[in-house]
C-alpha cells in the first residue's frame, strides 16, 4: 500500500499554492520568501519525520476547537481568516481563535505545537511566533482585549519528561513594527525579481562552551535554526544554500583558574561587550 502512503504524505507535505505572502510563513525568513515566491516550494519526498508533525499540529488545533466550541459559556470563534490587499504585495492569515471568557474579555489567541525538549529550553515564547500574532492583532478583528500563544507539547524531552502546556500573554509589537517587516520582505522579493539578488542567510547565534578537559572556553558559530528546516535543502540544484552552514569553531580562550565561567550566549549585536 505504497500509494496510501504516499498519498497521505504528499497531501500533508503538499506546497501552499496562491497569491498571497502569509503571515505564519513570509515573515520570519526574506531569503525563503524571495525563492518561494518566484519559483515556489519544491516538492521532494520527505520522511515520515517530517511529514507527522505537520498532521499532529493539524489534528491537535481541530479538536482544541471542537472542545471550546461545545461550552456553552466561552464565545469562540476560530480559524478567522484576515487579508490585507492594499499593499504591493498581498498579504493574508489565520487566526487560530477569539475567545471572550467569563470576564468578557477577548483574546486573540494562537496555538502552537512544540517538541518536548523545545519548550524545557523555552522561557519566553519566539520572536517570530510574536511577530505574527502581532501583525494578526492589528489586520484582524478590532475586538481584541489580550493577545496570547498557548504552546502545546508533541513529545517528551529528552528525560522522557512531559512538559505541562504554557501559555503566554503577549504585548503585540507595534503597528509599524510589524508593517516595517512587511516592507522589508516586499523589497526584498522586488530586488531578486529585478537583480537576482537574495538577501543574505539569516544569521546564528555565536556561544560561548567551556571545554573542561582543555581548561578552555570556546566560541561556537550556529547557524540559524531555519537552516536545517530549508525547503531546498538536499536538493543537487539548491538555490538557497542556507543549509549549508556548519557549526564553526571560531575562537578559543584559556581559562583564568580564579574566575569561574559559565556558558553564555553571546549577544547578535557586536557592540554588546557585556554579552561575554
């Protein structure tokens, strides 16, 4: 029964096909916008690995609905979707759900699935994931009191723990915050059609290791976690090669016996001193 099995992948894995940038996608990645946009996503044969997660999400947010919408005393309202089209390029998106509580309060609230081992590192909920219910806040309903993202786990961590759902209450970036990364993504699609040119990789994370038996602390280049999810990696012709970037060593420093170092995380920006 390889046909059933290739027809539940390909219609899990299948590319979004329309006219629009998508807020939960466009934001986050110019350089995977820029290619999606003009040639689209390529359709590859990916691994069940892949292909579970997106049906997990799929099935967890329509019972989550089907739940909500059988109390009788929680106005609900899901899968909203919002357009914004007086723009060069349109935009469009989905609220996962309104909800007006026992104290009449609205929120604007989006669900997430997250590995186990993901949300035991996570403190504080992701940027991008900010990013988008922001600009939700502001081209949905005007109704909306508070803003939330509730992250649901899809596994366990790595001690084979379960991690409780968490949610967070949100400040929405501003309006012009959010517009401004619009335009950044509309200029960036408009200078590859025009110049061929691609914005740059997304940049990683530069972090500080102590290497105990060397008595040494070592300063390790990741490259952005997007990398690895590159819809183009692997293939012979990729034209993004993102996922090409390897973990790099890039300095090492002896260890002075009398202070005592931690591992840190040093700061994106370069003028930071006090990220070390």
């Amino acid at each position: 029964m390889k046909s059933l099995i290739d027809t539940i992948k390909w219609e899990v894995n299948k590319p979004r096909v329309d006219e629009y940038l998508h807020f939960s996608t466009d934001l986050q990645n110019p350089r995977h916008t820029c290619l999606s946009w003009v040639h689209g996503y390529p359709m590859i044969d990916r691994p069940w690995m892949n292909t579970f997660p997106l049906l997990q999400g799929t099935a967890i947010h329509e019972y989550i609905h089907t739940i909500i919408h059988n109390r009788n005393d929680w106005v609900y309202s899901s899968e909203i979707p919002i357009y914004v089209e007086d723009r060069d390029f349109p935009w469009k998106g989905t609220v996962d759900a309104y909800l007006q509580d026992h104290d009449n309060i609205t929120w604007l609230i989006d669900y997430k699935t997250a590995s186990g081992v993901s949300l035991s590192f996570m403190n504080e909920p992701k940027p991008e994931h900010v990013l988008q219910v922001s600009a939700y806040y502001h081209y949905g309903f005007n109704i909306v009191d508070k803003v939330g993202i509730l992250y649901l786990p899809s596994s366990p961590d790595y001690k084979r723990r379960w991690e409780e759902p968490r949610f967070y209450e949100i400040q929405p970036l501003s309006i012009d915050e959010v517009t401004q990364r619009m335009l950044e993504v509309e200029q960036a699609i408009t200078n590859y059609l025009t110049n061929g040119i691609l914005p740059d990789p997304l940049m990683g994370d530069n972090v500080w290791k102590k290497n105990k038996r060397n008595k040494t602390m070592e300063l390790w280049y990741k490259p952005h976690y997007s990398s690895m999810f590159c819809p183009w990696r692997g293939l012979e012709d990729d034209p993004c090669n993102c996922s090409t970037q390897t973990v790099e060593l890039m300095e090492v420093v002896d260890i002075d016996p009398t202070p005592e170092f931690d591992t840190v995380k040093e700061n994106k920006k370069e003028n930071d001193d006090d990220s070390i």
